[in-house]
C-alpha cells in the first residue's frame, strides 16, 4: 500500500485540507511532503520500502516546512499597529 503513488498525493491533499481547516501553519508542509513523496515513487525513484519512504516523506515535509516558513513566515520586528477598529463606522 505505501508504494502506490497516489496513496501518497491522497494523504498529500488531505492534509493541506485539514491545513485549510486547522488554525496554524504546521500542515502544509507534510501535505507538501505527501505530495513529493507520491510524485517520486510514481517517476520510478523510489520503491515500496516503508522506511525509505518514510525518511523521504520527513525530510522533504521538514524542508518544504522550513520553506515556507522562511518565505512566508513572520519577520523578525514586525509589529502589527492597529488603526482602525471594526466597529467604527
């Protein structure tokens, strides 16, 4: 079962999903992962070796992660000043 591609981009997709639904930013980087993973054992890189598989899937969701985060993350010093608030008409 862990060596069907599209096992992985499943998992992949499912979890940017619960990204979507989850508050916080920890999930994209494993459905980013999950999505790899299934597109390099469909290419033919990887076979079905669940622990190989499985040390990809870690390494590629901790770099798409720390990705992410470096490009989109929150910047060092940056204050959010509110002017405005909602209830003002």
């Amino acid at each position: 079962m862990w060596g069907i591609w599209w096992v992985w981009v499943v998992g992949g997709f499912g979890l940017g999903v619960l990204e979507v639904l989850v508050p916080g930013f920890i999930f994209l980087g494993f459905a980013i992962g999950g999505v790899l993973t299934g597109v390099l054992v469909a290419v033919g890189v990887l076979g079905a070796n669940l622990p190989v598989l499985m040390l990809v899937f870690a390494v590629l969701s901790v770099s798409a992660w720390l990705g992410l985060r470096a490009t989109m993350g929150v910047r060092r010093g940056q204050v959010k000043l509110w002017d405005r608030d909602i209830n003002d008409n």
